[in-house]
C-alpha cells in the first residue's frame, strides 16, 4: 500500500473544490475542481447531516490558523452543541455552495455527540507522499483523505472516543467527537481509492480503540466481553466444503461493504478460525491488498458491538448465485408448515385458538405499570412526577395497594440520577408519613448518573441490579448527557439499551421525562418515544391541583385520572437549627378540573412558570422576583448579535404577566411571589 501511497502527487494538497490560504501567502493550490465545487464529494453518510460549516485562513501566533464561520458569514462562537449553534450547521452541498459564493477556503464538519461520527487527525505522518504504514493499516477500510497541508491523514468512523490530543510520538494524533470542528477537502488516500470505501463510514476498530487508549491514558474496554443485552446468534454449523462452495460462486471484486460482510460472516461461522477462507478468495481479486492488511481487518471482526453479521449473510449470497439447498441442507431453509414445530428457534407460529388461550396480560399496578418492557412517567418541572414515582416504587416494594389499584410485591431499583441528597430526603419523608421501615423493602437505589447512549454504562447497571420487577430512571434527560432529545437515532439507540435492561433483569424499565414547551403535545423530544413504550402517565399541576393521568395503555384503559397533592414532612435539623423537610404524595378526594389559563404562553412565559414551579416545590416562604429572572436569563434564548441585549425586560414582563388574572397560579404579594390560593 505504500508504494501506492507514493504515487501520490507531493506537492500540498487542497480542497479540492477552494484555494487555501493564499491570502497568508501559502501555496495557491489549483486542482481539477477549483471551478467546480460541486464536485467535492463526501461521504453519502455524512453529507444530509446539518453539521457543516466553512473556514478560512486568518492570522495567527506562529501559522495561519483555520478558523470556522457559518454559512451566514458570522464567525462560530458561543456554546458548541447549543440551540443557537445547531440552528446556524447545515448540510455539505449548502456548505460547499456558501464557501464558493464567500469565498472561503474550505468547509469543515462540526463533529456533535448525536451523530455517532469520530474524526482521526493524523500530524506529520505523509513524508514525501507516503502515508506512515500503521496509520494507513488504521484507516484502511473508511473514508480517508489528505490534510489541506498533504503532511496529514483525517479519516471519519462510527463511534465515540470523545475528545482527546497528544502531539508526542512519530505522529501526531487528534480525535473529535463532541465538540470542535475538522476541515474537509475530499482528496481520499490511495488506500481508500484502492478499497472503493470513499463512500464507506466504518465502526471504529479495536486497534483505533487500542491506539485512543494508550494516546489518552484510558483504559480501553473490552471487544471480547459477552454482552447480555444482545440476542445471541448461533453459528450455523456449515462445513468447511459448504463455505467454499459458496465463496467459488462469489466474485471478490464485489463492493467493500458486501466484501466486508463476507469476511465478517466467516469469522462468526468459524469462531475466528477461519482467516484463510477470506484471504484465499480475496486473492482471486484485483483490489486484493495482501495477506497482512487483511489479518489486521480480520482481527477487528467482532468487536465492533451490535448484532454480528453470521453464515446466513453467506448462504443468501450464493443462493443468490445458484448455489441451492442440496448443497446446505439446512433445516431453516426446509419449507414451513403449519404443523411444524421448532421449539429451539427464536420465531415460533404458534396457531390462532392456542394462542387466544394464552396467559391475559400481566400488571405490577393493575391497570397503571404493566407487567411491560418501558413505561414512561413525565410531566413539567414542579409537577410532583418524581415524588410519584417514589411512591409507586414504594408501594410496589411494600405490594400495597397504590391508589385503589392492586399491586403485586416485586424487588425495585431506583436509579438517582438526578442527585442522592434529595432524593435522600424523599425516602425519610415517606418512611416517617407511612409509618414503615425502610430496612425491610426490597428497595435498591443506584445514586449516580449512567449514561444510556453507552452500551457499557447499560450493560454495567444490568449487571448491578440482577434480577428485578421495576427499574425507575429519574430523570431520562440525566442519563442521555448530550444527546439529541428531538433525533430518532439518539433515543432509539438509548431506548433499545433500556430493552437490553429489562432482557438482562425482567424488569419493567420506568423512564421519568420533562414534559416538552407545549405540555399540551406529550413528553419532550422525539415523537416516537410515546409510540415505543408500552404505558404512558402524564403528571399536571394546575393552579387547583395536581393530575396523575394514563394518557397510553397499550393493554388497559386509557385516560384514568387521579388527583393528588404535595404534603410537606419535616424531616430533622440541620447544622444550623433549621427545620429540614420534604414531600410525600397524598391521594385527592376529587380530580381537580383542568381550568388553567387557555391563552397561549410565549417562550419566556413558560420558562417563567417552569422555574417558579421548581422553586415552589422546596421554598415555604415568598420567591424573590429577582432570582426568578436571573434563572430566566441563564436558561432563555441568547441575546440576537447586533441587536440590544433586552431578555431582562422580557424577562421582567412575562414574570409579571404569569401572575396575573384569577386563573394564574402565582401571585405578586408586595416584594414576593406567592403560590395563588
């Protein structure tokens, strides 16, 4: 691959679609697409995502430094990842489109947490066109390209390994994966052009994993690790004539990804003993890169997580190619009947009258938590959602009746992760109102923060946890860190760790949400996570009360209602003599009516209801409108650039307009707010 490498052109590499730096004297580098910037191509993967940008050359200390703009002309700042950021990326061909139109020297991809994309930045590691040989063994088999300068690698792969620099050794080495941005030129490697992956996003391999962990100081996990929370896949027992009867039918210069599926197959079927079946038959192609590339490439195969590619991917090829059934033999290709039975498979038809006949379904609170995989409980801040959480937990740990509804004893885990301190208080104040010990409830709490995008966080509270009934998460938002509340790919991924918990434990997993702007319209951020759960319960305060509504039942009733209140329990002293307190949730004789204001909140108007909600949950006395507004100003839009800074005053009006009319639910009493009565 090296001697390939050095045919590559030695002088500076651009753009391939802009001139770099030319401004600062640097070499004006003209390519075959400098008047023609559509032609600068990415990969289709990354192209639709709205993480572009353009840069150019300005100034700097010791070299000219490439510094990111936005399509608009403005200059990135502020908080990376943030509303205002997000609002101002946009796709590859508006990017390219922006920096021709602007001038600019270049376009660059923002690299964010929710697009599971990492960017490798290889320094000093092409001398002479030549690519150092164990950086082109790590980018073999993704997109890879040039540097602006030619003196570097970027390549760009599935997965995260955060963000991390070390400039020591034979080359340099970066990655970007939450934050920052990276230039992007499209002038691929000859490796990359040899193996057709231009167009080709690769999970991130063991040995970059290995390369991050010694570069970074971190410990790496490990590729070999069972993983519970996967369906296990069985080898299907093909014999070593049956694999190469396929392969003989199958043409090695079929596309990488096929190819790769190939070898990945092959290394399922025969437990990674079967290196020689891959390379024999790659041999007989013209893009065969030679025993050693593909022993490293051979080596990655099954570490990459997720479900493996296995034989069945082999067999369907050469069926395909007319290899047929006499050569396989095997029982999941034998045509079904209705009479058949396979009680070891994992899809059993099981007939109509049998089925009607079978077990109804089963309830931990009848008719509230059923007996499910994923429950989600939500509702604005200050609703009372996690004081009722708490007491369903409990009431299911005691198997007392919650609320009228029955409710079978079960072991209950309790995920914090939203703060031990008050949540410690929470359990003292319902243990002294409900007059029990805790001791005696078969009540777990996990007080930490794991973060649900990583399969190893899921995997490590399954593990901790066991066997349980219910798992409650508090909050859903605390265990996501980073993602993107609104993007299927982030709580899909996220939800389909919840699933692996309750596979791995048998428990109900119990997502605790924010409700989202329109509390009107559901839980906050992506409409499918309503659809993916088996129950649903909306918590409402209103200016008369508090609602705990099933808003889905997937197996039950919809739109049961119960009316609640908060009661304070004071708890014990502090330091200082002080009384310290919490809350317990106490059943209302009668639902209050949802009577609430009915003309439509502005964008600082709800942010002023919902901060006034959380500080009336804990404050006994008057809320200072003062600090109201200046949580406001930390947590509202940003100030326009250009424009006078007047959130204060905006601020300072919706305060004041929550407050008004006799339906609000606060009220301005001299120097404080208090709650409406």
């Amino acid at each position: 691959m090296n001697r390939i490498a050095s045919e590559k052109a030695k002088a500076p590499v651009g753009t391939g679609a802009f001139n770099l730096g030319h401004e600062f004297g640097l070499p004006r580098v003209e390519t075959e697409c400098s008047s023609h910037c559509g032609e600068l191509r990415a990969p289709s993967a990354l192209r639709d995502l709205s993480a572009w940008l353009i840069w150019r050359y300005e100034p700097g200390d010791k070299k000219p430094r490439k510094v990111p703009y936005y399509v608009t002309g403005g200059r990135r700042k502020g908080t990376q990842g943030g509303a205002e950021d997000r609002a101002h990326l946009v796709t590859f061909d508006a990017a390219t489109d922006a920096a021709k139109r602007r001038q600019f020297d270049g376009v660059g991809f923002a690299t964010l947490p929710e697009f599971n994309v990492v960017a490798l930045d290889f320094d000093r590691c092409v001398v002479d066109g030549t690519v150092h040989q164990d950086v082109e063994k790590l980018v073999a088999g993704t997109y890879a390209e040039y540097s602006p300068s030619g003196n570097g690698v970027r390549a760009f792969m599935r997965g995260n390994l955060g963000n991390g620099k070390d400039t020591k050794g034979e080359f340099g080495f970066e990655v970007f994966s939450d934050s920052g941005f990276v230039t992007f030129t499209g002038k691929t490697l000859p490796v990359t052009e040899m193996l057709g992956t231009a167009d080709t996003i690769a999970d991130v391999t063991t040995e970059v994993q290995a390369l991050a962990a010694k570069r970074f100081n971190r410990v790496p996990s490990s590729a070999s690790t069972a993983d519970p929370l996967l369906t296990y896949e069985p080898c299907l027992g093909l014999t070593p004539d049956q694999i190469k009867a396929a392969l003989a039918v199958l043409d090695p210069d079929m596309g990488y990804g096929d190819w790769l599926n190939v070898g990945m197959a092959l290394h399922h079927e025969t437990d990674g003993e079967g290196f020689d079946f891959w390379n024999d038959w790659s041999a007989g192609g013209s893009k065969y890169p030679g025993a050693d590339p593909l022993q490293q490439k051979w080596g990655s195969f099954g570490g990459q997580g997720g479900r493996p590619v296995t034989a069945r991917y082999l067999v369907k090829l050469a069926k395909e190619h007319g290899v047929g059934l006499n050569v396989f033999s095997l029982d999941e290709f034998t045509p079904p009947t209705m009479d058949a039975r396979n009680d070891g498979g994992r899809f059993h038809v099981v007939p109509a009258g049998e089925f009607s006949r079978g077990r109804a379904p089963d309830w931990i609170i009848k008719g509230v938590v059923p007996r499910a995989e994923l429950v989600v409980l939500f509702g604005e801040s200050g609703s009372g959602k996690s004081f009722l959480a708490l007491d369903m937990a409990a009431a299911i740990a005691r198997g007392a009746d919650w609320w009228g509804n029955r409710t079978k004893p079960g072991r209950v885990v309790y995920i914090a992760a939203e703060g031990g301190g008050g949540f410690r208080n929470r359990l003292r104040a319902y243990e002294q109102a409900r007059g029990v010990s805790l001791d005696s409830l078969p009540l777990g709490i996990i007080h930490a923060a794991p973060n649900f995008l990583q399969k190893d966080d899921a995997l490590d509270v399954a593990r901790a946890i066991g066997s349980a009934d219910v798992v409650f998460v508090d909050t859903f938002a605390q265990v996501t860190p980073g993602a993107n509340e609104n993007a299927a790919e982030d709580i899909g991924k996220a939800l389909t760790h919840c699933r692996g918990i309750h596979r791995a434990t048998g428990a109900v997993v119990v997502l605790i949400h924010h409700a989202g702007k329109d509390p009107t319209r559901g839980a906050r951020g992506w409409s499918g996570l309503k659809a993916a759960a088996d129950a649903e319960i909306e918590v409402l305060r209103l200016p008369n009360g508090r609602i705990a509504r099933i808003s889905k039942q997937k197996d039950g009733e919809d739109g049961l209602e119960w009316g609640f209140d908060l009661v304070k329990v004071p708890i014990g002293m502090d330091d200082d003599g002080d009384v310290v307190d919490s809350c317990v949730v106490e059943r209302a004789d009668t639902v209050p009516a949802a009577c609430g204001r009915q003309r439509p909140l502005g964008i600082w108007q709800r942010l002023a209801l919902e901060i006034l909600n959380e500080f009336a949950i804990g404050q006994t006395e008057g809320i200072e409108p003062s600090a109201v507004v200046a949580e406001m100003l930390v947590r509202g839009p940003v100030a326009e650039e250009g424009k006078r800074d007047a959130r204060k005053q905006r601020a300072d009006r919706a305060l004041r307009a929550v407050c008004e009319g006799d339906d609000a639910p606060y009220r301005l009493d001299g120097d404080y707010i208090k709650v409406a009565e």
